[in-house]
C-alpha cells in the first residue's frame, strides 16, 4: 500500500490548494493515485521544501474513548498527562453511555481501562478548587459540587448495573479512580498497579464509597489504610481484597480478546474467562500487610479515636514500624483524621 504525503502546498490564485496525506518522499511513486495536473504541480516541490511545510494538527481526542470490539464495550480514560484525573467531563462522558450499554442486547462486557501509566490518579482537585474558590468569589458556578454529586452517582451505577463490569486497574488507583474500579464485580490488578486511598493528606476523608468497602476488608487493615494513605502494590491489591483477580500485565491484551469473544454476559463464564489468565504470587513473596504486620495492624487500629490509635503504637515492640505509622499520621490533615 503506497505512502502519500501529508503536507499542504498552495497552488497559484488561478488554483485551489491541495492535500497530500501522510509524509512520505515527494518522489512521483507516491503522487501516481492523484490527478495529472497535481501531479504536475507536485513534482516541483523538493525535499526540502516539502519538510519545511506545516502539517494539519491531530484533532482533539475524548478524555474518555469509547471502543467496540464484537461483544465487549470499553471505555478508555485518555488525560494520560494528568495520570487520567478524573473531572466532571469524564463522569458526564461515561454515565449515559454506561446506562446505554447496560440496556443494549449486542453488549455482553463492558471493560474499563486506561492508557499509559496511570489508570486514574484521583479526582482533579486542582480544577475542583479552581471552581470552589470562583463560587466563593460569587461567581455563578456550582460545578464543583456537582463533580462530586454526579461522581458518587456514577459510582453507584457501576456498582449496580447489570451487564458485567471489568476495570483493569493497571497502573495508579488512587482516590477517584478507586471509585471507579472497587464497586466493579471484576478488579483486575498488575504488577504495575499501585493503590491507595490518599484523603487524609490533603483534608478530605476516604470517599468514592470508601465507608462502604473499607469496612468489608480483614481485620482493620481498612482503617489502616484509610488514616494512613499508605499503599499496595502489584499481587498485594489482590491479596488484601481490592483487587479480584490478579493477571500480568503480558497477558491484559490477550485477557480483553478472551473477554470480546464471549456470547454471554453471564457473570459466571466472565469470571471463568478471567481466571484463566491469572498468576499465583510468587514463593518468596511477603504480603505487605501480612504477619506481624498485620497483627500490630489489628491491635492499634481497632480504638475508635485516633489517640487511642497513636498511644497504641506508641507500646508496640517494632519502633521500627510504628514509628513510621505515627510519623506518617503525624503529617495528615488532623480534622481528616478525626
């Protein structure tokens, strides 16, 4: 298949201007398919003349893609430069279509997935504090409660719909992009995922649901996270129960092939199709949150006060650990972690 240029030349004013796609040599191979008289005109151009003229800028993508692909659905967030923060645009992009497809018979899965390194990093605070503080000033905008009103919503949803619902939760899931996946029947983490729930670093609390789910975890590994921020990583998202599944990352594209295959979208055979692309964790890994960990863990964090809490630690034998949890709580926001 022959290459043609794409770069724009301006003919004379007795002609109109001309468009060769894609760049490629301004040799006459790749001008056979046009016209003789572009022909004639084209052949004057030289290399170098052809490198110096401007191309057509790529049209502005979605910060949401939508993609078909035989029975599967996705939806792929597209703010790589922001690690996929999450903004009302997005929310308001996903839910009606999320609501079309749950109703569509031709749709059997419905996938939600990221590009680049992060799957979504949280909620864009920056432009919520951008629209709070011009509500503040008195200008008529009441966006930034609404982000947070049609956020909740759309996590409900995916909670609550009936076509299954896979998030692929390669890379960062923090905040936002938590909501995202853990109401998702189907949680599927990498080696490069990386979880947390961050609130309490910057004055906020655990939303997304995080009252609802953080509770269900073992022990008090939830409060543990939720007070702290801290993080899991990889097979560890699995193994605490945010995650349901856990596949490396060379199989995910062969993973959502399996899944565009599939005829039905009974919850069963998507599971089934899932488990046979999982890893086991590896011999010599250690949970994170495993041992002792988690026995000082579910000791200190079982009070309901965070002094209660610090003063816990505070008598546990590994200083080396505990001290590290009360310096971390040390640096959030006190009003959060009350």
């Amino acid at each position: 298949m022959r290459l043609v240029l794409e770069c724009r030349y301006k003919l004379s004013q007795k002609y109109t201007s001309f468009l060769i796609f894609r760049k490629a040599s301004c040799s006459k191979s790749a001008l056979n398919n046009f016209s003789p008289f572009a022909y004639q005109h084209s052949k004057h151009i030289s290399s170098s003349s052809c490198t110096n003229l401007q191309t057509m800028p790529d049209p502005p993508q979605a910060d949401v893609l939508h993609k078909r692909k035989f029975g599967s659905r996705f939806f792929i967030l597209n703010r790589p430069n922001v690690l996929n923060a999450l903004d009302l645009s997005m929310v308001r992009n996903m839910t009606p279509q999320l609501q079309a497809w749950n109703e569509s018979h031709l749709c059997k899965v419905i996938i939600l997935k990221a590009r680049e390194k992060a799957f979504c990093a949280g909620g864009d605070v920056k432009r919520v504090v951008e629209l709070a503080t011009k509500e503040k000033n008195g200008e008529d905008d009441l966006r930034a409660l609404q982000f947070f009103e049609e956020e909740y919503q759309l996590n409900h949803l995916i909670a609550t719909i009936d076509k299954p619902f896979v998030a692929l939760m390669n890379g960062i899931t923090m905040g936002g992009g938590v909501g995202l996946s853990v109401h998702a029947p189907f949680r599927v983490a990498t080696e490069e995922t990386v979880f947390a729930m961050p609130e309490t670093n910057i004055g906020f609390f655990p939303d997304v649901g995080g009252s609802f789910f953080l509770p269900r975890m073992d022990g008090e590994v939830g409060t543990y996270l939720a007070l702290t921020g801290a993080r899991l990583r990889g097979i560890d998202v699995f193994l605490s129960g945010i995650a349901t599944h856990y596949v490396p990352l060379n199989r995910l594209s062969h993973l959502e092939d399996r899944l565009s295959e599939l005829e039905s979208d009974d919850h069963e055979v998507i599971n089934a199709a899932i488990e046979d692309f999982v890893a086991e964790p590896e011999q010599n890994h250690i949970y994170a949150l495993g041992g002792n960990i988690r026995k000082a863990i579910d000791r200190c964090f079982k009070s309901n006060t965070v002094e209660s809490i610090i003063d816990a630690l505070s008598k546990e034998e590994d200083k080396t650990w505990s001290n590290s949890v009360i310096d971390t709580l040390s640096k959030m926001s006190p009003t959060s972690l009350k």
